[in-house]
C-alpha cells in the first residue's frame, strides 16, 4: 500500500457498533483498491465504559485523538441507563469544542425518487463525493474535498434536490451557559445563553463560500432569526463582508422559519446553507428527511487540516440494537465522506455508487421498505464496492 491510515473508532451505544462494524469492511475494501491501508484503533467509549469507570474521554485521548490519528469514526452516542445521557453530551459536544471541529456538513442528496416524501422530485447522483436511518430509528443526539452532484443518467435536464449544510458547530446555545433558579417550583426559571462571535461567524460563512467556489455551486443561504433575536444581525453584517469576496456567487438571507418553508416547497433552489449551530442542527434533520430520513445521513465535522469526526446522524436507537433491523447506510456513507476528506475521492465515489446501488435494487432494512438484515445491507454493499455486484440479497 502507498499510504497508512489511522483511524480512532468510538463504536459507542445501542446499534452505534453495529453499524460501524458494518461499515469498516467496506471502507477498508475500498481505500485498499486504491493504495490505502486503514488501520483502525478500537476506542472502549460509550455508556458501558462511562458506568464502569465513570469517564468519558480523558485528557490524555483528547489529545491523542488530536496529534495521533488522521480520522476519527463515532458510530453512535445515548444509552437509557445513563441519566440525561451525561456521557454522550461529554464526548461528542466535547470533541467538537476542544478539537475546534467548527465545520458540521451535512449533505443533503436525493438518490432515488421513492425514498422523497414530496412527489415529482429529480434524483441526484454523486459524481465526486455523497448522500444523506429514518424516523424509525430516532435521534439521540464538512469542506475542501467534499460532494458534487449530477442528475443521473437518463434524467431530463433540471433540478435535483442536491444542497448542503455547513453548521457552525463550537458555539451557539450549545456551549451550556447560562443559569437555572427554583427548579422543581411554581416559579422554575432557566436561561441559556446564545454566542455568536465574529471569528467564527465569519470562518463558517468563508468555508461555506469556498466549498460552492470548488464545487461549482450558484448560492449561498445564510439563515438566522435577526428579525426577532437582535444579536443575530451579526451574521447578516459579516455574510456583507464575507460575499463581497466571492463576486461570482450569489448570496441570500432568509429567516429560518421561511427557509424551512421554503425547503418544503422548492427544496431544489437551495445549493449551500450556513447557519448556526441550533439552527443547523433543526434544518439538517429536515434536509435529511427530504432525500430519505436519519437511515441515510451522513455527517462531517471538521477543521480543515486537522482530523474530523465522521459519524452517522441516527443516534443509538436501543430499541433496534441486536434486532439486525439497523440500516447501515448513514455510517458507510459517514465513512465515504470520511474517504473524501482523507483525499481518497476515487474510494468514496465507490463506496457511494454501491450505496446508490442497492436502494435501486431495494437491497435495503425495513426502514426503507426493504427485508435485509443489516448484516445482507452491508455484505451486498461490499461486494458491489469489490466489483462482485449482487442483483438480490442472498444472492
């Protein structure tokens, strides 16, 4: 092999190990036709962990996920066990805010018309880099080298639903500040402050610019709610600022509540959308939904130059865990945007065809209409990936 790989692997809760043992195959599989070795680094976090030893992630794997691997692959956080799933807060809002991880991308591509609930809806396909487990499947709670799409082949000229979502990721309501007073009584109050800071306003509508600059994409979205929240007139002054140095992409403000009409109505216009972190974390699951539900999202979060986090959006869903029902699709996509960052293009374009694949075959779990199991979904992904394609499961 031309290159080795390290890849931090946090397993996690509920289907989260599933999942992710699902994947490692297929990424493996695919890298390797392409000069790369992965060598994956079993980490013991999660719920378990927490409840036997009472931590989360140490000082000293902070910073070794920080100086000493190139990727980190989480698969999913949240167990009932642990009240208010303390640990999963811990790791993953930790990872994002002491890695600086500010990029969350979350794509948002339609790759077959039937998994759209909104009808009449083009299909878009990857050409260079991705898509995006149903509700079923719940939620507990990236850009230099990320997807471009095309219509596929056969489709009439015009839209597809293909945007993405750069969320801003390390501040917002989601740094925990803020007071609580007589909790539990008549008068129980709490209040949580909103950050917004200039530099990372600012750093997260470039990286929204650059990425439609390299990607060829015409708009760029940025949402907030200044028509009510006062300090939010910040990111309109600094997207002023930050467009004036793309000329040759058009810039736009909605308020998110007309945006998320809007995504309903004509999802196709959208190209790019930034915004911040609470707002992101809303429109991305509606985005996700669009283009087939949490059974499909993938997710990145980034700082270029430094290894992200890549990891499927589901969350744990217990209730699934060892029932073989859990669609691996959002991890094994989690890991073609993880192959994209990494400069693998060529692996992660592979691993996504499979992906297309075998929703056109109906090679899917129930959550998508599908029988298969995860372990079929995963095993006839990996043949396609190794140039062994299936037109059945079991076949």
């Amino acid at each position: 092999m031309d290159r080795r790989i390290s890849v931090a692997v946090i397993g996690g809760d509920g289907i989260g190990p599933e999942v992710v043992a699902t994947a490692i195959p297929i990424i493996e599989a695919a890298a390797g036709r392409h000069g790369a070795a992965m060598v994956w680094e079993h980490l013991p976090h999660g719920a378990s962990h927490y409840l036997d030893t009472g931590e989360t992630l140490s000082d000293n794997v902070y910073e070794h996920l920080r100086d000493d691997v190139d990727a980190i692959f989480l698969g999913a956080l949240g167990d009932p066990r642990v009240p208010d799933n303390e640990h999963a807060r811990d790791i993953l809002l930790g990872l994002r805010f002491r890695l600086d991880l500010y990029i969350n991308f979350r794509p948002c591509t339609l790759l077959h018309p039937d998994l759209c609930p909104l009808k009449g809806r083009k299909v878009g396909r990857s050409e260079s880099r991705t898509v995006g487990q149903s509700d079923r499947l719940g939620k507990e709670e990236g850009p230099s080298v990320l997807p471009t799409v095309r219509l596929s082949d056969g489709e009439p000229e015009g839209r597809a639903i293909d945007f993405v979502i750069f969320r801003e990721n390390t501040e917002g309501s989601y740094l925990g500040r803020g007071s609580s007073a007589n909790v539990g009584e008549p008068d129980e109050e709490h209040i949580v402050e909103g950050v917004h800071s200039a530099p990372k306003i600012e750093r997260i509508l470039r990286a929204a610019f650059e990425w439609a600059a390299a990607n060829g994409k015409r708009r760029v979205t940025m949402s907030d709610k200044a028509n009510a929240i006062p300090a939010h007139r910040i990111w309109g002054r600094l997207l002023e600022k930050v467009s004036s140095e793309f000329p040759q992409i058009d810039s736009e403000h909605r308020y998110v509540d007309a945006l998320a009409m809007e995504l309903v109505r004509d999802p196709e216009r959208f190209d790019v959308i930034v915004t911040n972190n609470l707002f992101g974390d809303i429109l991305s699951d509606l985005g996700a939904e669009l283009v087939g539900g949490l059974g499909l999202a993938a997710s990145a979060n980034l700082h270029p130059g430094r290894a992200g986090l890549f990891e499927p959006v589901h969350g744990s869903a217990p209730g699934l865990a060892g029932t073989g029902e859990a669609n691996p699709m959002a991890a094994i996509l989690a890991g073609a945007l993880m192959l994209d960052q990494l400069g693998i293009e060529p692996a992660a374009d592979r691993v996504r065809e499979a992906v297309v694949a075998a929703l056109a075959e109906g090679a899917t779990t129930p959550d998508l209409g599908g029988t298969a199991t995860t372990e079929e979904v995963g095993s006839w992904i990996a043949r396609h990936v190794s140039g062994n394609p299936s037109r059945a499961i079991g076949a």
